[in-house]
C-alpha cells in the first residue's frame, strides 16, 4: 500500500508500524499511536488519539474528541459519538503502574455509541447494540440491545438500521425502512431475512 491509498490532515500524528487501509481519513490533531491497525474507508475526527496497537475494523467512525485505549478493539461499521470515552483500568492508581493490566473491550459489528457515553472497560458491546448518549455502560451488552442511563439499562432493541425493534407475541419484528425481519427468543436476538 502506497502512502497515498489514505488522507491524514498535515496536523495528524501517525506513528510507526501502523497499517492504514485504503480510503480513510485521519482529521486534525489526531494522532495514530504505533503499530496501530485501521481498516479500510474508516473516518478518524478531530482530536482523536488511538493508543498503541489498537486495531480498528472497517468503515469505522470515530466523531471528535474521542480516545481509543490499547485493549480496545471496534469491528466493522462501528460508530463512535462525539467525546465518549473508553476506559482500559479498573482500578487506577498514579502511584501504581498497571500497564500491564490493560482489560480489554470489544465492540462489536455494527454497534454505535452515542454522544459523551462512557464505557467501564472489560464490558463488550454486542453486535449492532446502540449506546445513548451520555450512558455508562457497567455490563456486557447484548447484541441489537438499546441502552441508556447511568447505569446504563437495557429500554429496548434496534436494529441495523438504528430503528426501534417493536416485536409482536410471536417474538417477530421488521425493521421500518430495511423490512429486515428479527426474532426476539430467550431474551436474545438475531436477524432472520
Ligand atoms: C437512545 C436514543 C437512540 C433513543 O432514541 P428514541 O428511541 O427515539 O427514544 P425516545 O426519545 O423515544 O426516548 C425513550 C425514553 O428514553 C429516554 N432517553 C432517550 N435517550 C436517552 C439518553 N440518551 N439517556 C437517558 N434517557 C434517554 C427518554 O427520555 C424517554 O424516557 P421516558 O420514556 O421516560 O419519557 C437517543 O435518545 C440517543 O441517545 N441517541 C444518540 C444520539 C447521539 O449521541 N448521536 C451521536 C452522533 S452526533
């Protein structure tokens, strides 16, 4: 891959050893920390650190002020809000060195997480789930679910599209706009067509 397969404003910082796939976009003042992976058609805002060999999927978007600590890892299609914040230490001390202690925290394919929403490390977000803005996530997060709140609570499902998933007594929801068809069992769902 040539330097040219990618965009980064003059301002941004791209360490060595990274890998940057081809069509993404790194914006002002962010910086690329080293041996960092970015996929392919990723937007990387204003003011965004991604830390130490961090690995971004595909079409990942990365809006302003947002931090990507190392043990964090966001699949495909993930949607990061403005100034969420990710976290990588329980339990944080100055005067105690816990790099070694990194948690680490995966978001899943396809899963947003809204505006100033704050995820407690060691908690992945499913695939699809949809964070509200300004949540604290404390849990693992189940797939397509709809959380908000500090705690962060589960009010609903969503689906791809980021619509509401309204599931009728056979456990059957279809998405308004995609007429994607999901099924709600055992408190888990899945997309079905
Ligand atoms: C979570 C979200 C998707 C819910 O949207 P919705 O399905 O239209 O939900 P509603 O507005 O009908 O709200 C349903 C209930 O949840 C509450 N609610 C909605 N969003 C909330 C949030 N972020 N935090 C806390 N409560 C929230 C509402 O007050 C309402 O409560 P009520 O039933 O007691 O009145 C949306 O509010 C949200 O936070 N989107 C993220 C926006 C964002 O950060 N974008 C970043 C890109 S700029």
């Amino acid at each position: 891959m040539s330097d040219k397969d990618f965009f980064a404003h003059e301002t941004a910082v791209i360490d060595d050893g990274c890998a940057i796939g081809n069509g993404t976009k790194i914006w002002h003042f962010s910086h690329i920390m080293p041996d960092c992976t970015l996929g392919e058609k990723c937007n990387i805002g204003q003011n965004v650190v991604v830390s130490p060999r961090v690995t971004l999927g595909n079409n990942v978007k990365v809006q302003n002020n947002v931090s990507i600590y190392t043990g964090v890892v966001c699949e495909d299609d993930v949607f990061l809000g403005p100034s969420m914040v990710f976290t990588n230490v329980i339990n944080p001390r100055s005067a105690i060195n816990r790099r070694n202690e990194y948690a680490s925290t995966v978001v899943k394919q396809g899963a947003s997480i809204g505006a100033n929403a704050t995820i407690v490390c060691g908690n992945d977000i499913g695939k699809y789930a949809f964070i509200g803005a300004g949540a604290v996530v404390t849990k693992i997060v189940p797939d397509y679910a709809l959380l908000v709140g500090n705690p962060a609570k589960q009010i609903g499902w969503v689906g791809e599209y980021g619509h509401r998933l309204e599931f009728n007594d056979r456990g059957k929801a279809v998405c308004p706009e995609s007429k994607q068809e999901y099924q709600l069992a055992d408190n888990k769902v899945i997309r079905t067509k």
